[in-house]
C-alpha cells in the first residue's frame, strides 16, 4: 500500500489507542467522538489487513503487527509535528503551545511555581501541563513529541535525549515543631531509632535514603510509606514520624529540621529533552528560561 492512500489521522488514532488501550480514553483525548475512533480503527485495519488490536479484559491488546508498528509511526507523527512547527518564528508573547513536562509531584512542588511565574509573564497565552510518566515510558513519549521535557534525577537511559542541571537541594530530617528529637543535635543512632515516613510512588523497594544507609550496614525504621507528597507534611505535623526531604521542603511545610547524621549526597533534578527538539524554537526558549532566567528562582523557592 502507497502512503498517498492512507489518511494520516488513521496513524494518529492508531498511535494513541496503543497508548491508552482504551477507545473512550482516545476519543476524549482527541476531542472525537468513540464511534469515530472505532471507525478510523476499522478503516485501518481494512488497509493493513490485519485487527491491529483485540478486545481482551476491557483493554485493547496490540497483535504482532501493531507492536511492529509502532516505533515507526510513533518516529514519523513526531517528525511531521516538528516539521510543521519548525519554519514558524517562536514568538513568546504570542504563542499558544501546550507545553508538556514529565515530573512527579516532588519535582512539581520545586519547579512549577518559579516556571510558571515566568511564564505569565512572558507567555502569557502558553499553557503548562505535567504528567507523572514512568521512566520506561519517557523516552518514547518525548521521541514522539506528546511530551516537550522531563523533569527528574539523571538515572534513565539518556540514549538520544540531552540533558542539563536544573537544580540541587540538600536533604535533612523534618519533623513536627516541639518534637523530642529538637532537644539534641541528632546522632547516626538517633535517627536510627526514630520512626520513619518515606515517600514512593511503587509499591516496595528501597528509597535514596535506604540505600545510603546500606552503605554503612544501617537500617531504618519506616512505619509508614505513602504515595504523594501531598499527605505526608500533615502526617509528620501530628505524629511523632520523621521525614527525610528536600530542605527548601521542609522550610514551605513550615516543618523544624536537623542536619543529616550521615552522608546523602544532594537532590538533583536535571531538564531533559529529546535531541530531535534541540533546533525547536519553543524548546530553546523554554530550557534558556528554566535554565538560566529562572536559576535563581529555582534555588531560592
């Protein structure tokens, strides 16, 4: 089959039923109605000659043909989009892009406020949306352009992705205000023998602060593990739990704090993007305001 026959917008449909596995989910996305993806769907299987998806469990599970597919599609809509943008003059001011980042809720609490107040005021028509997005999926989702940047420590495979420092903020051990603890400087056995709170968005494993202990053959004890920042500052305001976080944190939760009793090295968040956005007008723009006009916002949130 010659691509002059086949109707670009089946490959959208295409590409984003892969992703969600849900037809009312895509036809939401993109603003159609479910008859219409279904459709778009059918017409496409008639031209490959082949499901592309079957029904199973409520989820639409890809055949051997549509995971062959996949990463070419996915390579060639993110192309096309950067073609189109690119012989456009960016123009702050006047831009109405939706620009899409990659964080976790701790990276959000860090980075979007001193983004946003720049962005108000420099792009005022620009939206900013923020998505938590596994690392296993970032990489193909800023290939194929559905995301501009992620926001997260440098430990996933940087293969055709660039990459710069964002910020840094040193970690101490929080906890409600009139807690025992505050009596004393807090010692390597101290800290030991307090209860633990630890935030992780997976469901078991150890944390950053676990693995540093292992190195010194020390365990801690968490009684309580959560899944969102959201929760945990009031949680630590009423019990005796302690809390091992950011510093600039802990300062906005209003929560007392002591030094660490042993070495951690440093919170580090870098700005990541895919190389194919490196020439995008908008991208540029963009990674200079966070990494340079918004550096000194950044450090002192």
């Amino acid at each position: 089959m010659r691509l002059q026959q086949l109707d670009l917008n089946l490959l959208v449909v295409f590409e984003a039923i892969y992703r969600e596995r849900n037809l009312t989910r895509v036809a939401e996305q993109l603003n159609i109605t479910q008859p219409a993806v279904s459709n778009a769907l059918n017409r496409l299987r008639e031209r490959l000659n082949d499901p592309l998806f079957e029904r199973a469990h409520q989820r639409m599970v890809p055949t051997p043909v549509a995971d062959g597919m996949i990463e070419g599609v996915r390579e060639g809509l993110g192309q096309l989009q950067r073609s189109i943008e690119a012989p456009a003059l960016f123009v702050p001011a006047e831009s109405h892009k939706t620009v899409a980042f990659a964080m976790n809720d701790l990276a959000e609490s860090l980075v979007l406020g001193p983004l946003l107040k720049q962005v108000s005021h420099l792009a005022p028509h620009m939206t900013v949306t923020s998505f938590n997005v596994s690392r296993r999926e970032v990489v193909t989702e800023l290939a194929s352009g559905r995301l501009d940047f992620s926001v997260d420590v440098p430990i996933m495979s940087m293969a055709d992705l660039c990459h710069q420092p964002l910020m840094q903020e040193p970690y101490v051990c929080a906890m409600r205000q009139g807690h025992p603890a505050l009596a004393d400087d807090l010692s390597l056995s101290g800290y030991l023998a307090l209860k633990h709170l630890h935030v992780s968005s997976r469901r078991a494993g150890l944390g950053y602060v676990d693995h540093a202990l292992n190195l010194l053959g020390k365990v801690r004890n968490v009684q309580l593990r959560v899944q969102h920042y959201l929760v945990a500052p009031d949680i630590v305001r009423e019990t005796e739990l302690v809390w091992t976080l950011p510093a600039a944190l802990a300062q906005r939760f209003g929560l007392a704090t002591r030094p660490l009793p042993f070495e951690l090295a440093p919170l580090q968040l870098h700005l990541i993007w895919h190389r194919r956005s490196e020439e995008s007008g908008a991208s540029r723009w963009l990674r200079t305001l966070l990494l340079d006009e918004a550096d000194g916002e950044l450090r002192h949130y």
